[in-house]
C-alpha cells in the first residue's frame, strides 16, 4: 500500500451523519482537517411507527440518505482520496438479504433491509437475558441493545422474520457493503466486542455455545483486522470515486479515545459526552480484564483500542439525549403558553446567556437521578428529583444541577475516587455537547472541585476530537503501524544506485517493486528467490533470507545501468541498513540514470 496521506472519515452517528476530509502528516502525528459536513436526520422520518414499548428501531433509508446528502457536500473527485474510514453507533444491528439488496435498475433495495435496532433497545428483558448463554469472554454479561441479543430475541420472537434474511451488521457494516458491493459482511473487534459472545483475546465469535442455542450463525459477519482493505468503491453511490480502498468499520467511541489519547495518555482522562456519555482512561499494554461476572464494579466495561490496549470505561446511556428531552419539555410548556416554537439552539442561547448574570449557589438541597434511559448495569433506574422543598428552584438552578448530576452519574459509575485520585491529574472533555453549553461547562467545574478538593486538575475542552476525524487517523495509524513492523522485519537490503540509495518521494509499493524487479530481471539480472517489496518512510527494501545475502567483499551487480548493492550486519564496511548511507568505498559503481529515481517515484 503506498503512503497514505487523504482520509475521509464518516461517523453514523445515532441523531446525525458526520464526514471530514482529514490530511495527514506521515512524518509526525499532525493533520490538518481540509473540510467538514454534517446531515442530521429528520427525527420524524427516522423513527420506526411500527414497534412495541420499550423497542428503538430507526429507519435505515432515513440514514443511507443522509449519507447521500452529506457526502454530496463535498467534491471529493478533486480531494485525492486514498483511503475511507467508517465509524459510528456500536452495539446497534441491522439485517438484510444479500442477494437482493440490489434491485434490477442497481438501486438498493430498502425492502431487503431491516430497521436498525439500535443500542438503546429495551426489548430484552432482564428474564430474557438470563435465559441466554454466558459468552466465553471477559465481557461475559450481555445488555439489551447488543447486536446478539437483539438477533436472539428476533429468533425466538420473530423467527419469520429472521428467515427473510442472510446477513447482518452494524449500520456502518451495511454502508461498507453498500459502496463495495461486497458479498460477504466485514466486521473489526470493536464493533464485535460490543455485540456481545466475542473474545476480544483470541479474536474469534463464541460459535459453539451461540449454535448450541440455536443463534442464526449464518448472519454473523467475517471478522477482519483494522488495516484489513474490505473492497474498493465502485463510484455507483455516495459520491465517492471508483477505485478507492475501503477499510472496515471501527467503533464511534473508539475512534473518538484514539484521538482524545493520541498525543496524552499519562494521568489523563477523557470525559465525552454526546448523545451518551462516555468517562474513559487507558489501560497499559500488557493488561488482562478480568471477567464481569467476577468484577465488585459492574458499571465498567474494557473495550480493545487496539490489538495491545484496551480502554477502560463508564459507558453511560443518560448524557446529551436527556438534555435534549429536558430542552423539549421546555418547547411544550412554551408552546402551551405562548404559542411560540422555539427551536432547542434558542432555548440553550437563551439558558447560557442568564448563566452569565446569576449567582451560582454553592449549596443546593435538590437532587437530580438524571437516569432517564436507565443503565446497562441497571435498566431499573429511573429520573427522579429529590429533596424539593419551599421556595421551588428556579430555572437556571434546575438546569444547572441536571447538567451537574450527569456528570456526578458517570464518575460515580466508573469509582475514580477509590482508584486513581493519586494520579489524575488531566481531564479532556470532548463532544458537541460541551462545545456550546456554558452551564455543563460551569457545572463539571464545581463537580471537580467536591470530588477531587485537593488536586490540581488540568481541564482541557478538545473541540476538534470528533470520531469523523478519530476514525480517519485511527486508520492511517494502524496502516502505518503495520508497514513500519513489517520495514523492521524486510531491512536487509537496499536498492542503490550510483552509490546512493533511491529515495521515492512516497512509499514504494509491492506492485511497484515487483515493475522494477520484472525490469531489472528482463535485463539478466537474477532476483534473490522469494524477495518481496517492502513499504518503508525513508528508504526502499528487497528482502532476501541471510543464506542469500552476499559477503562484504561482494560487489555490487551491474546489468544496463541497474545494479543492486546488498548491505548485511556482518560487513565491517559495509553500508547501514538502518541509515541508508552510502558504503564510502564503493567507486565502481556506473553513473546515474537520469530519470531513474523519478521513474521509480511515478510506481510508488
């Protein structure tokens, strides 16, 4: 794969559509976001008519057409993109009938497409979960709104409905296959992991004990690595160019952590709080989770980052959605008085302009148990006010302790105070909700202050940590990762020329090297068996086993002007396969091609 420098990241999102056209900077962890689009869904056409209590299904036309709508925003066939990132909703499912998801004019066939049943699904019953198998992972306790449960709960309540169908994924996993054209469904142990009967440590679905259970295992999608190349655009829909690589789908909450981590892990904190909330640290490579069903603290969960790290965290179900039912409880009783509409931006401009003239109150009788989704660890929590007495709370008092107990909600999840209030020392808040609301803002000062009394905490507000951008970077990173272990494993030789080591002004692919072998090897020049092209930032690899590297006292070959010099570890003069210098005493060398470096550049 050659260097990979334009990225589109897309974040399908629970309330909106995201994309970012982010450019990386392959020296050091810069980048520069080029342009940024957002579609929010329309929440009447969004939401299925057809569901019980309890149930979250979402129109899928609804989101595909936001996909459409914000990734025909962008003219993309001038960006040179060389790769697509996926993000979004975890836990989430969404089932479809592979052979005709297409209908005869090409166009997808929505009527081959499930709804979405989405990660806040309440039809599994705490009874229900009970009855199910316990996973063979660390995450051995399942939620409703898993991905499994929810495909258990449809199989034994729905069967026909079940049948209608042969694959199933996240929603982003449908988009990929959508612009692929794939037939086959791709998935990456974030999104894996959070669909539940994974194990995260050896990588593989608990096949067994799902088809003892009578699980439809046909629906479960193949599970790739995170720099796996799925497929390739075919440039029929979504506006994005034919021919351009297609990565699989990361987690939304994973991708965002990868960015909010990048550059600051020790003693560091992220706190993001979008339609959920999410409280989160790293954890050291090495670490082990130890199984739920054995842990004294239930509301956290360890979710893999990477193939080394896993992040640990408190994943809320109550953080901006019961902001934004509070803020419609306002537009009703307004409506009902006054007969004016307000939308939810004037409300907050409005609530955010008193915050800055009142006094706030130090001392507050009134509870908020702001759990208006329930919790994983808990579905029979529920919204209460405490403690009301003479003299109600004003509005602004009212607001201003929702927003404070949300935040007290998730550090009470994750008990930072028994564990880690000696090192941290650097909370970074993240999410759209903390962009331009004042009052959470105000109100996670003071939380700090009472929880953490005698520590300095650094509190950093990263408005560009969005998981559009996360997953973009967290794809360039992990390819990158990839080809620098695979450079240190192929660094046994160097191709040179003149006594200089050619040095493409990008990345020399596989297909490349293997033009400038097929080159080399039509002029007589005989190839080391097995040699093999090696990405590499600074120099260019052929690879031969030590049986076939040639002694110091070697010279270099020399058919029509190509000529390869082999550098070895056991030449006292030779040159440093590391380093790329020249061998000083090499003068029997023939001149330089012109044209050949810049040849070379054209085939990276």
């Amino acid at each position: 794969m050659a260097q990979i420098k334009t990225i589109i990241g897309i974040d399908i999102g629970t309330s909106s559509v995201k994309c970012a056209i982010v450019r990386s900077n392959p020296l050091s962890s810069e980048f520069t976001i080029i342009q940024r689009e957002k579609c929010s869904y329309d929440n009447e056409r969004i939401k299925s008519s057809t569901i019980g209590k309890g149930y979250s299904q979402r129109n899928v036309e609804e989101i595909i057409q936001s996909l459409q709508n914000v990734l025909s925003q962008i003219d993309l066939k001038l960006m040179n993109i060389d790769l697509v990132a996926v993000c979004g909703q975890m836990h989430g499912c969404v089932l479809w009938n592979q052979e005709m998801l297409f209908n005869s004019y090409d166009k997808i066939n929505f009527s081959a497409i499930s709804d979405l049943y989405d990660w806040t699904d309440c039809r599994c019953s705490e009874q229900f979960l009970q009855q199910l198998p316990t996973p063979d992972s660390f995450a051995d306790r399942i939620s409703s709104g898993f991905g499994c449960a929810t495909i258990f709960w449809l199989s034994q309540h729905e069967p026909n409905l079940i049948k209608q169908y042969n694959r199933s994924g996240t929603i982003m996993d449908l988009f990929i296959t959508i612009l692929c054209r794939t037939k086959h469904t791709f998935m990456t142990k974030h999104n894996a992991h959070s669909w539940g009967y994974f194990n995260s440590t050896n990588g593989t679905w608990n096949i067994d004990i799902m088809e003892r259970h009578r699980f439809p295992i046909r629906l479960l999608p193949k599970l790739v690595n995170f720099d796996t190349i799925v497929g390739k655009s075919t440039g029929k829909c979504f506006n994005i160019p034919n021919g351009i690589d297609i990565l699989p789908a990361y987690g939304d909450m994973q991708a965002m952590m990868h960015l909010a981590f990048r550059d600051h892990q020790a003693n560091c904190i992220v706190l993001n709080m979008g339609t959920s909330i999410q409280l989160a640290r790293m954890k050291t490579i090495g670490f082990i989770p130890e199984r739920k069903s054995m842990s004294s603290n239930v509301s956290v969960d360890y979710c893999p980052l990477t193939n080394e790290h896993y992040i640990e965290v408190a994943a809320g179900l109550n953080g901006g959605n019961v902001l934004r039912e509070y803020i419609g409880f306002l537009q009703k009783i307004i409506k009902t008085f006054t007969d004016l509409e307000l939308d939810e931006q004037s409300i907050w401009n409005k609530l955010n302009e008193i915050e800055k003239h009142e006094t706030i109150e130090s001392n507050v009788d009134f509870r908020i148990e702001p759990t208006l989704f329930g919790e994983r660890h808990d579905m029979n929590t529920f919204f209460s006010i405490e403690n009301i007495r003479f003299g109600s709370p004003s509005l602004q008092m009212l607001t201003r302790q929702l927003c404070a107990s949300l935040i007290e909600n998730i550090f009470k999840m994750m008990h930072f105070e028994l564990d880690i209030s000696q090192t941290f020392t650097h909370l970074m808040c993240t999410g759209n909700v903390f962009r331009n609301n004042s009052i959470l803002r105000h109100s996670l000062n003071h939380v700090i202050q009472d929880k953490f009394p005698n520590q300095s905490i650094i509190i950093d507000y990263i408005d560009q940590c969005d998981a559009e951008v996360g997953c973009a970077l967290f794809a360039h990173d992990q390819i990158n990762e990839i080809l620098a272990s695979r450079n240190d494993q192929y660094s046994d030789i160097i191709v040179y020329i003149n006594g200089q080591a050619i040095r493409p002004q990008g990345l020399l692919t596989m297909p490349a090297f293997e033009q400038v072998a097929g080159i080399v090897l039509a002029n007589g020049q005989r190839i080391p068996p097995g040699s093999k092209g090696v990405v590499n930032m600074r120099i260019d690899l052929f690879r031969a086993t030590p049986e076939e590297v040639p002694s110091e006292e070697t010279e270099p070959s020399v058919t029509n002007n190509y000529y390869y010099y082999y550098p070895t570890p056991y030449a006292s003069n030779g040159v440093s396969h590391k380093s790329g210098n020249t061998n000083p005493n090499n003068n029997n060398s023939p001149r330089l091609v012109n044209g050949f470096v810049s040849f070379v550049n054209r085939l990276g």
